[in-house]
C-alpha cells in the first residue's frame, strides 16, 4: 500500500509491529463497527435498505390504495394529491404498485442470494478444505457456469423453468451460487493455512469441527460483503427477468414488469417509466453503498 | 509464450466442454415431454416425430448430448422450429450486431472509465476523486433498460435527434449505422464503464504507491511522464485482464439493450426464441455466448503475456 | 569554514491515519559538508528514512505533510521551492539509492531506459548520448558486459547486480549528494560488503557527499565520517564515527552497539549479545519527555518529562553531540565498580 511504505520499512533493530499495526485488528468487531460507522456512504446505505424493508413489510399499511386495482378514471394520469406518482396504462396507483414492487425486487434479491449462499457456502467449505480431486471437480463446474455471463445464465435458466416469480428467484440464485464457492473456497484456503488451525488440528479435532467451528466464523465476513453486492446484483437481475417477461407476472406489481409496460407509453406517460426505475435505481445503490462500505471497514488495507 | 499458450487452451477446452454439457441439460428443465415442450406451440405430429428424431429423445441423455456435441463440433446447433432455419445460420447472422454493439460499448466504457480511474488514482482524496467515484456507483446501479428508456424519452422523444429503434447495416451508411447505434453503445457501456474506472483505479493506486515510482520521481521524472511512462504500462495488465472479463458482463448487458433499442442482435434473438419457446436456439445462442467468453479470457491472457515481459520470455 | 552542503533546520513530518495524526520526524537538525559521509542509524519509524524523502519531496501528500522547518541545501531551501524546481533537483544535483532493489526497479523497462532516464532529463542529452553514458555507467558499477545487459529488464539481473544498477541511476548525472536509503538491506552479507567496497571506491572518484541510511550499525562503521543515532523522529546522539563507537554517551546508542556482533574479538567480543526490551512508543502520542525513557534503565525522573536538548558531550570529541539528561559514562563507572 502507497500510505505505509515510508512506515513500515523492512526489519529494523528490535523489528517492532510499527505503530500502524494497531489500527488494523481485523478480528475486532466493535473497531469493524466504529470503521463502518465512520463511513457515511455506508451509513446512507444501511438506512435505504432498512426503509426500503421496511416499506416492503408494511406494505399494506403504506400503500393508498390496492395494486391490483383498476380505476377507469385514472388511466396514464399525471401525478395528482390523489396519485402522487400518477396512474398506469389500465387506471392503476403507480405508488402502490411501486410500495408493492419493493417486495418482489427486496424478496428476490434476499431469496436469490440466500439460496446461493445456501448451495455455494458448504459446497465451497467441502472443496477447500476436502482439496484433491473434489475440489479439482468442483472448480472446472465452477468455471463452466462462470463462463456462461451471469445474466444469460438466468435468463437460460428462467426460460426453461417456465416464467414466474419463484422460477427467477431460483434462476438468479443458481446462476449466483459459483461465485460463492469460489469466494468460500478460496478464503477457506487462506484461513487454513494460519496457525490457529494449524493447532486445532494437531490437538485431534475431527476435520467437521475444524472446518465449522474454527473456519467459518472467520470466512463470514467476506461472504457478507460478496452477499450484500450480490443482493445489488440480484435486484438489476430480477428487475431485467421481470422486463423481459421471465419474471414477476401481471398484474401482480414489480419493478422491473412495470418499466416493460411504460416503455410502450413514453410520450404519453413517463411517470410510469421514471418511478419503477427510479426504485430499483435506488435500491441497487443502497446495496452497493452498504457493500462497498463493509469492505472498507473489513478490510482498512485495501482502503485507498 | 507457447508453453504458456498451450497450458491456457488446455485449461478452456474441458471449461467449454463442461459449459456445453451444463447448456444440453437445461431442457431436463423443461416441464412434460421434452419433444412437445421443444416444438413450443406447435402442435403438429409430424413436427413432433421430427424432433424426437432430431435429437434423439428416445436415447438416454448422454448419448443425446454426444449427438448434439457432435453436431455441434461440425457447426450444427440444430433447427429453429420457429424460424424454420438452423441455428448456426440465426447466429452468424444476428453476430456481427452484437460484436459491433459489444466493441463500441467497450470503446465507451475505455474511453469514460480508464481516464476517469487515472484521473481519480492521481488525484486521490481530492473532489475530482470523490466525483469519479460517485459516477462509477450511478453506473454501477443504475439497470440499463431503464437508462436506455430515458435516453429514447430525451433524445428521441423530446429532442427528436436519434431515432429510438432499429438498426441500419454500416453497409448502408455509416452515419445513420452510429446514429443508430449511439444510445445503445452508451447505455451498454455505462456500466462497464463505472466497472473499468474502478480497476484502473485500483490498478494505478497499487502501481502509484509502487517502490519504481517512487525511484522515477526521486529521478525528477515529470507528473505526466510518472503516469504514461511508468505507471500506466505496469498498471495496463490487470486492466486488460479485468477489462477482458467484462465482456461477459457486456454480453449480458447486451439482451437488455437490444431489447429496449429492438437492435437486431444476438440478445433479441435470444429473447425471442425464449418467448417463441424456441429452445434449440436458447442454447445455440447460450452455447456461443460461453465460447466467445472462454475465448476473450484466452485473448487477455496472451495480451497480457505480450504486455508483461517477464511473461514473455518465460 | 565554508558553507555546509545541506543544512536542515528543525524538520517536523506528520502522518494522517485514521487513528489520528502520526508524528514521524519531530524536529531533526544537522549540517552535513561536501564530501562528508553521514551514517544515520535507528530502527523502522524511527524517522530515518522519512526524514530525507520529505526533504526531497517525495511522501505520499496526503497522508503525510511537513509541518515545519528549512532544509537548505547549497543555500536554497527545499522545502520551499516549487515542486517543478525539485524535480531539477532530484536525480540531479541529488542522486537516491533504495532498499529492496527488486521493487525499486521499473519490471515493465529496460535497464538502459531506466538509467538513461535522468540523463535525458538533467543533462538533455538526446537518446543515443544518454544511451552511451548508461553503458559507461554500468561499467562504472561492475556490471561486466554492460553493452550486452542494456537492453534488458531488471528480472534479468541478480539482486546485486540489481543494487548496482539502482546505485548508477543515482550517480547517472554526478550528484553532489548521493542519499542510500537501506542500500544493502534487501541483501546477503558478501553481496552487501561487495556494494559498500563499490560505494566507497565510487566516493574516492567522484567526491560526492553520502548519507547512509541504515538499522545496521555495522555497515555505518565502515563507511561514514560521521554517526547519527535517530529515535521516534528525533536524533539522540551524533559524531565523529570513532568517538561514538568508542564512547557512546546516549543509552540507545550504547544499546545499539550491544546488540552488534563484534567480529575483531576485543575485550568486547566475549560478552553476550544484548538486546533493547520494549518497543518504540506510540508516535501518535509521543511522550512529553524523552522517547526513550520508558526502555531505558537509566532514564531519569527528568528524562520522562522533558525532552533533553542536543547539546556537545562533556569531555568528548568537538562534534560529538548528545541528547540525555543522565550522564552516561559516569553511570557506566558506577555500575563497574559495584
């Protein structure tokens, strides 16, 4: 790193840590606290999201009127006190159906990648820690799915299972699932080779316990930074299914869906493609921000 | 070079071995029967005793995708049942949209992100830093379609300067060929932009800190020649890695844009053969996808051999 | 007496970090005369080598910024010219050599290019010229068969070989002042005496100044005029080579010189190797008094409130200064005679 190197030149008499040492204790969690919480992006990000759950949860309690309903009278309207965010192409609230949309996109984006961490966390723990020709098998399956783009993949995917909500859901989170076991593996390998494990072992803890009880607690925080910017990723991906008709189907409400619609009245309408986008726009960010912000406070080293 | 060479292609060729077999078994996906599910809406007995003939569906699945591996190694990636064309024919056709689509979005995102990454990695902890990093976050977040959308919505709608849709070959002029292609190349490279300005960053911040350019400048090498001369070549490797890896990203990102432009590429045919249930061309256009995937990876890695003369002459 | 080369007056560097502002240079002052060999010795963040990258312009801005002080070098101050001025000055009028000749070198140039480099640069020679002189200087540093070894890259040499090309740079265009900062560090002990042999021969040639930066009071001893002893930014004691060696008055200094193997096999050589306890304190708060203090058995209660001034030892050599409150030698009497 540029910072340290007039710091931390190489051995010197009594080759002390350096006084630098002491702001980089990864292991602490209250100073990966006090580092996320210096950040303000972070904070900006955390705060999105949990308003964002939030709106998702109370959805019913928030929004003014039912997504699904049609009123004749509203149809394509400019935003009004009565429809803020104005009407759709058959009379439908775009706010309510943008309070709705937030849980498609937040259940899909959490759901997708729960299920990849699910699969790519233990298959990931198994070929780091098994090595040899397990983890030789299970690497070249990893790099065929990578090598098919991440959102070609789903879109494949989706359109085998058959068009809906759930089938995304699943298609985003398998097509995500390699990247956690490259990133699970390759942190196990990392964190096998300390010393601590080192010791664990020659004391006679079965492989199990050494992998669950002295590995994984101290691979979680990278899988929490991958997690949370695949969650951002998640979102674009089920936004772009739900465009393109694999996703979410009408009339039920969803972000994306709703842009594939308004982008047929533009010149009429354009409320009706700003607000959805703006939605996801945001809500990516907001996962971006938080993600970007743990790796910085994970990892001060990195941080340039 | 050559040893160096070999070992990468025999590392892609069982990768796109494995791709394929992953692409194939994607119909087991498929709910009944595979034969009246690949014929899509089509109802017609013969057209289904066609395909079950054509792929073999009475064998088990190993030696169904031996057959279509097989056809596929001599160029056969099966028949459209839609468009009543074979596939391999659809592909050539609707590629070199998407190459010109893909290479000028590339163009776009080198052009913003490598002199916005440089910019910020020389002036760090600066505003214009902390500028380059709020562009890089709006296009990493923001979904592309929806972009493109708003782009139609100003410059076609409002301005009436671009037209919204469609795609005129270069052939036929070059001035309404990037006419057309102007809002989908800048759309499709906005995030890949965001993504290289990152790299270059990173890439030059780690070569800026580097002990060689510390001894450069304690030689009164000027700022511009320290960044040209010295930082950018040694920093030009993981770009041009990194860089190459986005093309998948590009590709994906492609499907998206197409749709929202109706460019006549290999993303709308995708698309179309998904909702057209025309599977045998999903896979075609999956399995081409992976191999000019695994093929650009190859390209960076012998790009970044040539860069990196320690490489070169192993 | 003439005017000094560099005279560097009350230097103060800080370092920003997270956990608040690092103090790494806390007023350092010295002359240092042309042709003179200055040894500065002291452990990482002892402020050795920083001291004379800020003098030169050269840490990282931010974090690092300089808080104070001149250092004139041939009566202009560096610190105050503007940054296109000292770039004439680094590599030219100022050569530098530094650790770790692996990382040093540019992987991605050749040899020549690096060496022509500063020619092209201070002496505007045109390619072919500046191509020449790289050739003659890689002879001059013992490369044998440098017109063959021009064009190569550094991953191609050895590692001495590699010091050695790092030490042509920064002689290419005859400075007057040629700063090694670890020179011989990153090397194996016969390689490490082959390049100090070069440097010494290269001095008697060229008669430029050096300042030797080093942890190794060793390789000070066989090469410098005079001795700077620095900790926690500041210097403890400094002087002619033989009277510091000979009589230490600052205990960090006698520390260090305990801790060095003694090859001549005096009265010294058969007592045991000894080394400092503790570690260097915390810069981001340094101590009112001496930093040395809290490892130092013979700090005194003044010693920990009051950073002693570097003043002229009593009874020692004329230049040989020394910052303590406790009076060494007489200590080390007592504890003979008890």
């Amino acid at each position: 790193m540029s910072t340290g190197t007039p710091l931390t030149e190489s051995a010197g008499v009594a080759a002390p840590a350096g006084n630098l040492a002491i702001l980089q204790e990864p292991g602490s969690l209250a100073a990966f606290w006090r580092r996320l919480a210096a950040r303000r992006s972070a904070l900006i990000g955390l705060a999105i999201v949990v308003a964002l759950v939030a709106t998702a949860a109370l959805a019913d309690l928030v929004a003014p009127y039912d997504p699904t309903a049609t009123d004749w009278g509203a149809v394509r309207a400019a935003p009004s006190l009565a429809h803020p965010f104005g009407g759709d192409e058959v009379g439908r609230d775009v706010l309510s159906r943008i309070i709705y949309g937030a849980r498609a996109s937040l259940g899909a984006g959490l759901v997708s990648v729960g299920l990849a961490v699910a699969l790519g966390l233990p298959i990931g723990l198994v070929a780091g820690y098994a090595g040899g020709w397990i983890d030789a098998a299970i690497m070249r399956l990893t790099d065929a799915l990578l090598a098919i783009p991440f959102l070609i993949l789903a879109i494949a995917l989706a359109a085998f299972l058959g068009p809906s909500l759930t089938n995304a859901m699943l298609a985003i989170g398998l097509s995500a699932t390699s990247t956690f076991v490259r990133l699970t593996r390759a942190q196990v390998r990392a964190v096998a080779a300390e010393e601590f494990v080192e010791a664990a072992r020659s004391v006679g803890n079965p492989p199990w316990r050494i992998a669950l009880v002295h590995i994984l607690p101290n691979i979680v925080p990278a899988i929490l930074v991958q997690a949370t910017l695949t969650i951002a990723a998640a979102i674009i991906a089920e936004a772009s299914l739900s465009f393109l008709g694999l996703g979410q189907q009408p009339p039920e409400p969803s972000w994306g869906a709703m842009l594939n619609v308004a982008k047929n009245f533009m010149d009429q309408a354009p409320w009706m493609a700003i607000w959805p986008g703006l939605s996801i726009f945001l809500a990516v960010l907001a996962f971006n921000l938080l993600g970007d912000g743990l790796r910085d406070a994970l990892d001060p080293r990195q941080r340039t | 070079m050559l040893r160096f060479l070999a070992h990468r292609l025999a590392l892609a060729v069982p990768t796109l071995v494995l791709a394929s077999m992953i692409i194939f078994a994607l119909q087991q996906l498929l709910p009944g029967d595979v034969a009246t599910a690949l014929t899509g809406e089509e109802r017609d007995p013969e057209v289904i005793a066609f395909i079950r003939e054509k792929y073999h569906l009475d064998q088990p699945l190993p030696v169904r995708y031996a057959y279509w591996a097989g056809g596929v190694l001599q160029g056969d990636l099966g028949v459209s049942v839609r468009l009543q064309k074979p596939v391999a024919e659809l592909v050539l056709e609707k590629l070199p949209v998407t190459l010109e689509l893909a290479c000028l979005a590339m163009l776009v995102a080198l052009a913003i992100g490598v002199p916005m990454g440089i910019l910020s990695a020389v002036r760090r902890g600066t505003w214009l830093d902390a500028a380059a990093n709020g562009v890089a976050l709006w296009g990493l977040s923001v979904p592309n379609f929806w972009l493109g959308i708003l782009l139609i919505l100003l410059f076609s709608v409002h301005l009436g300067w671009l037209p919204a849709s469609g795609y005129v070959p270069p052939g036929e002029g070059l001035i309404d060929n990037l006419k057309a292609m102007a809002m989908p190349a800048f759309v499709l490279g906005n995030a890949i932009a965001a993504v290289m300005m990152r790299h270059t960053r990173a890439a030059m911040l780690g070569v800026l800190g580097s002990d060689y350019v510390r001894t450069a400048r304690a030689k009164g090498v000027s700022p511009l020649r320290l960044v040209l001369r010295h930082a950018l070549p040694n920093a030009a490797i993981p770009i041009i890695t990194l860089g190459a890896l986005e093309f998948g990203q590009l590709l994906s990102g492609a499907v998206l844009t197409e749709q929202v432009f109706s460019v006549p590429g290999f993303g709308k045919l995708m698309v179309d053969a998904v909702f057209n249930r025309d599977f045998a061309t999903v896979q075609g256009v999956v399995i081409c996808t992976a191999a000019t995937y695994i093929a650009l990876n190859l390209a960076a890695d012998v790009l970044s051999a040539v860069v990196n003369p320690k490489l070169r002459r192993a | 007496m003439s005017r000094p080369l560099l005279d560097v007056r009350d230097l103060r560097v800080t370092f920003d970090t997270e956990g608040g502002a690092v103090h790494a240079v806390n007023g350092v002052s010295y002359t240092l005369n042309e042709g003179e060999t200055l040894g500065v010795v002291g452990e990482s963040g002892s402020g050795k080598s920083v001291h004379v990258l800020a003098m030169l312009g050269l840490i990282p801005r931010p974090p690092g910024r300089i808080d104070g002080g001149q250092v004139l070098f041939r009566g202009r101050d560096l610190l105050a010219l503007p940054e296109r001025a000292l770039r004439r000055v680094r590599g030219g009028e100022i050569g530098f050599v530094f650790q770790d000749p692996m990382s040093s070198l540019n992987p991605g140039m050749t040899v020549a290019a690096q060496i022509a480099e500063p020619l092209r640069i201070h002496l505007g020679l045109d390619r072919r010229a500046a191509r020449a002189r790289a050739r003659e200087l890689l002879d001059l540093v013992r490369i044998p068969n440098a017109a063959a070894r021009l064009d190569q890259y550094p991953h191609e040499f050895s590692g001495g070989q590699r010091q050695r090309v790092m030490i042509a740079i920064g002689l290419a265009c005859r400075p007057k002042l040629l700063i090694a900062d670890e020179a011989t560090t990153a090397l194996d002990v016969t390689v490490q005496a082959e390049i100090i042999a070069l440097v010494q021969e290269l001095k008697r040639e060229l008669g430029m100044a050096i300042i030797w930066i080093t942890h190794d009071l060793g390789v000070v001893a066989g090469i410098s005029d005079t001795v700077q002893v620095m900790y926690a930014g500041r210097i403890l004691e400094r002087g002619p080579v033989d009277d510091i060696f000979r009589d230490p008055r600052n205990a960090y200094t006698l520390g260090l010189l305990r801790s060095l193997p003694d090859l001549s096999g005096g009265r010294a050589g058969r007592r045991r190797l000894q080394q400092i306890d503790g570690s260097p304190p915390d810069m981001r708060r340094p101590p009112p008094g001496d930093p040395f203090a809290p490892r130092n058995a013979y700090a005194t209660a003044r010693c920990w409130a009051e950073m002693p001034p570097l003043v002229q030892a009593e009874g020692a050599a004329p230049g040989h200064l020394v910052a303590a409150w406790y009076d060494l030698p007489a200590r080390l009497a007592e504890e003979r005679a008890r």
